[in-house]
C-alpha cells in the first residue's frame, strides 16, 4: 500500500480529510495538481468514472468519491473500527458527517451572502449530534478508542466551521476537546502548520 497519489484541484475542499488522515498515519503521497482550465479540455475528466475529482491512486487501483477513499485509508490504516459493529458505527458517522459537508458546501458555492448567517444560527442543531455521541463514547474519539476516517472527516469539517464562525464551538465541550486533541497530535500539527496545507484555500470560490 502507497505512496499514494491524489490528482485534484488546489483547494482543500473534497481532499482535506484524506491528506490529514494520511499525515497522522505518517504516509506520504503524491499531488497532481490539476489547474481548471486544463480540466475544462475535458479528456481527464471523461476518464474520471463520475466525471470528477478527486482521483485517488494506490498503485494499480484507480478510486473516486472522497468518502470511498477515506474507506479504503480505514482498511488499509487500521482505522475501520475493531469489528464489524464498530465498522457499521464509523460508516454511519462517516454519512452523517457528509451531510453536514453537503449542507456546508450548498451554502459556500450557492448562497454564502445571503445564507451565511442563517447557516451558522441553525449550526448547534447538527452539531448537537455529533457532541452527544462524542460525549456518550467517552474516549475522545467517535467510535471506538481510537481515530477512525470518521474522526478525521468530522475533525476536517470542524476546522472548516471554525474558520465559518470561531465560536461555533464554544457550547459544545466534547467537540472542542476533539478538535484540540486531534491539532496536537504530532503528526497533524506539522501537517496543519506545513506549506503544503496553508497554500491551499478551503474552497474553490474564495468563500470561507
Ligand atoms: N461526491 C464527490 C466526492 O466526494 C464529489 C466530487 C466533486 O464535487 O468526491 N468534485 C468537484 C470538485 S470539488 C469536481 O470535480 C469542489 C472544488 C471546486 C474547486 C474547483 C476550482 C479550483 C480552482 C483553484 N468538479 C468539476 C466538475 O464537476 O467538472
């Protein structure tokens, strides 16, 4: 398994938990860097089998949908649960975050100006979710006593919440000791703080 490629656009967007799911568990990978204009010709992206990107290489095998990547890093890294239980749990946290991704990305591309701050008012109703169960499990982590590519996709789209609203966690005390937890982890950090990270916008309209 790997090094890895990931051939995308230069924003965060759809790769930013998989690039720190692969830093914490110390993998290195490649970036294709993929500039829009060169998109636009179309030939990459009528080999893409949904038409986009993200592409995720591990040697031979050719994989797309962020979320299908984040599982295939679980199997590989160890990071799936340690059962079958524990696996169905990660897959629905996994879902649950994609909505809160979903309804993130539906007002950053279709209605930042005028839905921005409906958006962060009705923020604590889906947040609420994800601190109960991080409360109830107890470990620091959303299932199980480790991290999951589940926790790496919620700990990403926090981090993209923040940057939204810097208080939007202030009421949520399960959540925010998640998000301190995950930045200290050595590998994250130096991740967070690389260039590689920083150069990179969150989205591709220039909304955060
Ligand atoms: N469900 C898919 C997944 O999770 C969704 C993939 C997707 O929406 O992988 N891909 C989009 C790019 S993500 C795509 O391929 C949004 C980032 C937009 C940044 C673009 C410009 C950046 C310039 C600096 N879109 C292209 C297309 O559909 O033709």
């Amino acid at each position: 398994m790997g090094p890895y490629t990931i051939t995308y656009f230069g924003v965060r967007g759809r790769c930013g938990a998989m690039r720190i799911m692969m830093a914490d568990q110390g993998q290195e990978w490649k970036e294709i860097l993929m500039d829009f204009s060169d998109w636009m010709k179309g030939d990459l992206k009528a080999s893409c089998v949904f038409g986009q990107l993200p592409k995720f290489e591990d040697g031979g095998l050719a994989l797309y949908q962020s979320n299908a990547i984040l599982r295939h890093l679980g199997r590989n890294h160890d990071a799936y649960g340690k059962d079958g239980k524990e696996a169905a749990l990660i897959d629905m946290m996994c879902d649950g975050v994609e909505d809160l991704r979903l309804k993130y990305v539906k007002m950053i591309y279709q209605e930042y100006d005028t839905g921005k701050d409906p958006y962060i008012k009705d923020l604590p109703n889906h947040l609420d979710k994800f601190e109960a169960v991080m409360a109830k499990n107890k470990t620091g982590f959303l299932v199980g006593d480790k991290p999951s590519f589940a926790d790496y996709s919620l700990f990403e789209v926090l981090l993209n919440h923040l940057v939204l609203c810097s208080s939007c966690l202030d009421t949520f005390p399960s959540l925010k000791s998640f998000v301190e937890k995950m930045s200290a982890r050595p590998k994250i950090k130096a991740f967070l703080g690389s260039d590689a990270y920083k150069k990179l916008p969150i989205n591709g309209n220039g909304k955060q």
